[in-house]
C-alpha cells in the first residue's frame, strides 16, 4: 500500500469513529424506582473556610447575614434545591464534641482543629446554628456523631437535645438557650472513617461499636424514626461492607455509608486548574469507576438485605488536587473547571442509575473546600461549573427513574479508553422527561440517536454547560465565564431525538 493511500485510509477510518453515532433507548413507561432527592445532597465539615469565612461571617459583619450566615450562600443553595447537609465532619467529626458548641457564644471553650490546618475555633457555630441554617435552606440536616472520642451518653444527649419534644434535661437545656421546639433530625451518622482518622479501627470492632451507639439513641423500635447511617467502606474495601451487613441487624442499620474521590494520586494530587489532558483522562476514569464500586457494594448488601430496605449513602464524593498556590495546605481550597462539571455530570448519573439502593449521598464539599459549589472571597461569591450542574440535574430529584439502554463511542487517549457518553432519565410526577447527557471527550462532538420507547410527546427543549477549554473556570473577576445556556443542538421526529453534543459538554434536556 502507497504511503499517501495509508494516509487517506487512517484519516477516513478516524473521522468515521469521530462522528460515530451513539445509541440511548428510554422505556419511558417501566420506572418503578424514585430517585430519592437526598442523592443531591452536600457536606460541610469544620475544614479550611467552608463554615468560618464561608457559610458562617458572624452576625456583625458587613456582609449581608441571617444570624451570621451570609444571606446570598442560603439563596445560591435554595436555588440548587439543596436536600440535605452533612455536619460537622468528615475526620472533625471524631473530635467534636457539640456541648461546646452551645449556650453564650463568649462562654464556649475554644478548640484546636487538629485535623485541617491545626487552627483554633471558638466554637462560635454549633448546634443551633448549624440547624437553623438547615431551616433557612429547606434542608435536612445530617448529623455526624463523634464515635472515635466520645461516648455514647454524648450521642444520646445530642439526640434528645435536638428532638424531645417533652420535658427532659437535654430539653430543658435547649429552652434555656433559646430554641423550645425540637429541629426533629432524622439522619444520624454514627462515626466517620472509623477505618482511619475515625480510630482506626477494624470493620468487626466498629460493627460492635454501632450496634451500642445505635442501641442508645433510640428506644428498641426505633419509633424516633431515626436513619441510623454507619461509617462505611473506603472505595473497593468491599470486606468493610460484608462485615457490616453480616454483623449489625437489619432494623439497627438505616444506611452504610462509602467513600470514593476522583483523584490522581494520594501524594501528589496534581494541579486544579493547569492539568493536562492525561491527567484529565486519569480523573475521569476514577470519577467513572463509581459505577463498579456501587454495583459491587451493593450486590454485597443484596445478600443480607434483598429487600434493599438499607439505602448505600455516598456521602462523601468529587474530585481531589493540589491546593491552590498561596492557600493553607490544610484548607483544601481548590479552582473549580469544566473537569470538576465533566465528573459532577457523569457521578450524578451514576447514582440516579443506581437509586434501587444509592438514596443518600454528599458532595465534597458546599463552600471553598475540594469540589465546592461556591467559593467566596471576602463580600465576593462565584458559583462553580459544579454547581451548575447539580442546578441543571435538580430536574430529577424525587422523579421515577426510567430504564435506559446506552451505546456508545468510545473517548481514547494513549492506548486507553473510556465511554465518552453518559446518561440517566427520568419521569417526574406530571409526566414530564427530563434526560441527562453528558460528552467527556474534550475534543470531538457526539451525534446521539435517543428513542422514546412508548412516548409521543414533543415539546422539546434543553440546557448546555460547556466552555473553550477544560480548564476554564468561574473567577471573582470573571464570575460567570461559565454558566447554562440554551442547547439548540438537539431535535426530535414523533419517539426519536437526534442530539449532537459538543466536546465535554453537560445537556440536560427536557420533554414535555
């Protein structure tokens, strides 16, 4: 074969593979599960300016506030419909004990935060701040107990603190310090990390563990109606997860919990906003590698639960890099580009894809810390391409998730691939299709044929996030660089949609 003739032939096979068309069939009449809007929940740990210079400015400040949470942060997240909200920790959690945290804000013991920066804290946000915050927001709390240094009286006393209704010493207490009815939290985690900054423990001691905590903070019935959520497996510790299940019974236990971070390596995380398209590939793979995780943890909790009563709270996930250059080591404040948008779309998917059994689960985390969905400098405040997206995808929450059937091209990059497409959909309480796209591939757009098995609606329209480059963000000279726009690139003919999506591309499309 002529060199030229070799040369026409590669060229003709790449761009036939470049305009390959991908394949997504919908059964829009076979939804039996809801996915549960608590998948779209946040996390705000005692870590770096995520609750002190974040959520929290102190109610003297010149900055806009509600009892010293900045107002225009409460209106970002009522507008991204905001579920639930983890607190205090993550790794702070097991050191935080909440009674100093209550009572006159001049009167708190202050605390030395040994696990993020080695910062003293004054305690000036505690319980109820932290509660009437989640009022404001229409969010549920979600409280992580200390377990590594605490007791189960502390547990048990924070828990009748915060939902007695009748006369008691921890209700008394909280009359005394301004709140009479109870915040009647629901979602309780017992420990965090208990395999590591949570006491290093191994998975049949904290199995006993819980079981005493858990016994303690409610009567043998449970009729609190607690969700009592263990602290669950680090990424493909599947052991962790068997342990559980076997060991703790099935009325004890509400959730198990799991952990997985998009990241490159553990020492040497790489930048947020300079990376290359490798180290682009290498997060996607492990923003991707969520499906294989939930899949296998989940066939575990199958075996003793079949029922799937027990909801797998991912409550901690996103991506992971190198503090920015400047910033304290230990406050985990990171950009946030088009890449943390690609691995927002394609998780959330997951997790709608899986809400048989995925019905918890806590970005990493709301304000100023690892994949935040707001950053904020001083009366300043961006919203991230991340939050864009969970704004976009919030379309799905508490809608019935339709069966897909997906096909497609392949984005390679050295010798590797990954599926460049990703999808979920589903069907809310008036009828109305909302579908999920998402194009990783950073190079070439993707033509999707997507059939409506059993539907003939055909009012169709749509949103796209994107930009130039993978590395663009929003900053606090260009805040809205990046933000939804109108998708035009898709049309639909009686149960069939053509859609070509743009280069790492986010779509969500709705049909009514």
């Amino acid at each position: 074969m002529k060199k030229n003739t070799f040369c026409c032939l590669v060229t003709f096979l790449f761009l036939q593979l470049s305009v390959g068309q991908n394949n997504l069939s919908i059964n829009t009449d076979a939804g039996k599960v809801k996915i549960n809007r608590n998948i779209y929940g946040h996390f705000a740990e005692h870590l770096g300016r995520c609750i002190y210079d974040g959520f929290y400015v102190g109610d003297t400040s010149s900055i806009p506030n509600t009892n010293g949470v900045r107002n225009d942060i409460i209106d970002a997240l009522k507008k991204l419909k905001i579920p639930n909200l983890r607190w205090p920790g993550g790794c702070f959690a097991d050191t935080y004990h909440w009674k100093d945290g209550i009572g006159p804000k001049d009167k708190r013991p202050t605390m030395v935060n040994k696990w993020w920066g080695g910062v003293t804290e004054d305690n000036s946000f505690g319980t109820h701040d932290f509660l009437n915050m989640c009022e404001l927001l229409g969010a549920e709390p979600y409280l992580s107990a200390n377990v590594g240094s605490g007791t189960v009286q502390e547990l048990a006393d924070w828990v009748q603190y915060s939902n007695f209704n009748g006369k008691s010493p921890m209700s008394d207490l909280r009359t005394q310090n301004g709140r009479t009815a109870p915040w009647k939290v629901k979602m309780w985690g017992i420990g965090n990390e208990a395999w590591g900054c949570g006491g290093n423990m191994k998975p049949d001691y904290y199995a006993n563990e819980y079981r005493k905590y858990a016994t303690f903070i409610s009567d043998w019935e449970n009729r609190g109606g607690l969700m009592r959520i263990a602290s669950g497996a680090s990424d493909a510790d599947y052991n962790w997860t068997e342990t559980l299940m076997k060991n703790i019974p099935l009325d004890m236990l509400g959730g198990v919990a799991m952990h997985h971070y998009s990241l490159l390596d553990w020492n040497k995380k790489g930048p947020a906003v300079e990376f290359s398209e490798n180290q682009y590939f290498q997060i996607m793979k492990q923003a991707l590698l969520m499906d294989e995780l939930v899949t296998k943890h989940a066939a575990i909790m199958d075996k003793y639960d079949p029922k799937q009563k027990i909801a797998l709270v991912v409550d901690e996930w996103g991506g992971w890099y190198d503090v920015e250059k400047g910033a304290n080591p230990g406050f985990l404040y990171q950009q946030n580009t088009i890449r943390d948008a690609m691995i927002a779309g394609v998780t959330l998917n997951i997790f709608n894809n899986h809400a048989d059994r995925v019905r918890v689960a806590n970005l990493a985390q709301c304000v100023n810390v690892l994949q935040a969905v707001i950053l904020t400098n001083k009366e300043k405040m961006i919203l991230t391409p991340t939050y864009y997206v969970m704004e976009m995808y919030n379309v799905h929450q508490d809608a019935t998730l339709l069966p897909i059937t997906l096909k497609v091209n392949d984005y390679i990059l050295n010798g590797e691939k990954l599926p460049a497409v990703s999808a979920s959909a589903s069907k809310d309480s008036l009828g109305v299709i909302n579908i999920s796209l998402v194009n990783i591939d950073p190079l070439q757009s993707q033509k999707i044929s997507v059939v409506l098995k059993s539907e003939t609606k055909k009012n169709l329209s749509g949103r796209i996030l994107t930009s130039k480059k993978l590395q663009d963000y929003n900053s606090f000279t260009e805040s809205e660089k990046i933000k939804p726009a109108t998708f035009n690139n898709a049309s639909i003919d009686k149960n069939v949609l053509t859609v070509t999506l743009p280069p790492m591309a986010v779509v969500v499309l709705t049909i009514k």
